[in-house]
C-alpha cells in the first residue's frame, strides 16, 4: 500500500509538474499555445491521480503531497532547466520529504 502511494505521487508531481512547466514555456518562454494546451492536459491528469491515493481523506493527500511537489520540482528544474541546488535547497526537500511521511505513513490508532 506505501509503495502504490508513493507511485501515485511520483506520477502525480510529474502530471503537474510537467503541465505547469509546459504552461510556462508556451506562455513565459513563447513557444506556443500547444504547450499550453498539453500542459493544461496534464494539470487535469494530475487532479485525476490524486483521487487514486488509498487514503481517502483530501486534505492529508494534499498536504502530503505539497512536500512531494518541493522536491520534485527541485528535481525536474535540475533536469529539464539545468538548475544546480544549493544545499538549502536539498535540505528544504528532504524536510518536505520526511513530512511527506509523517504525514501519510505514521501509524494512526
């Protein structure tokens, strides 16, 4: 069950993450209305993902997946942008990370 949540996540950041990537680059970078239109695509995948985490209550999905959001947007800046992190920038996504899994994993009486 953890590892079915974290896929989601994974897969839910890159929806969103990449749809909001292809927004800016078809509007900031000017290279078009169909990558605006592929990224809003994927934004409304993203919002489709999430309704398939195991736990059903929104607002801990949501939150919890806030932090899965700073650290791949972290990642995909890296790869798609040549963004280079600072050490802050690592530690800011590994605090978001273990809240990340407090929030959705710790044991609940």
């Amino acid at each position: 069950m953890v590892f079915r949540s974290i896929i989601l996540f994974v897969l839910a950041a890159l929806a969103e993450i990449g749809g909001c990537w292809l927004v800016w680059q078809g509007i900031r970078e000017q290279r078009g209305w169909l990558l605006v239109g592929a990224g809003v695509i994927a934004l409304g995948l993203y919002g489709f993902v999430a309704t398939l985490q195991p736990d059903a209550a929104f607002g801990r999905i949501l939150a919890a997946y806030g932090g899965v959001f700073v650290a791949g947007s972290l990642a995909w800046a890296m790869v798609a942008d040549g963004y280079r992190p600072d050490r802050f920038d690592v530690l800011g996504a590994l605090v978001c990370l273990v809240g990340v899994g407090v929030i959705m994993y710790a044991p609940r009486g």
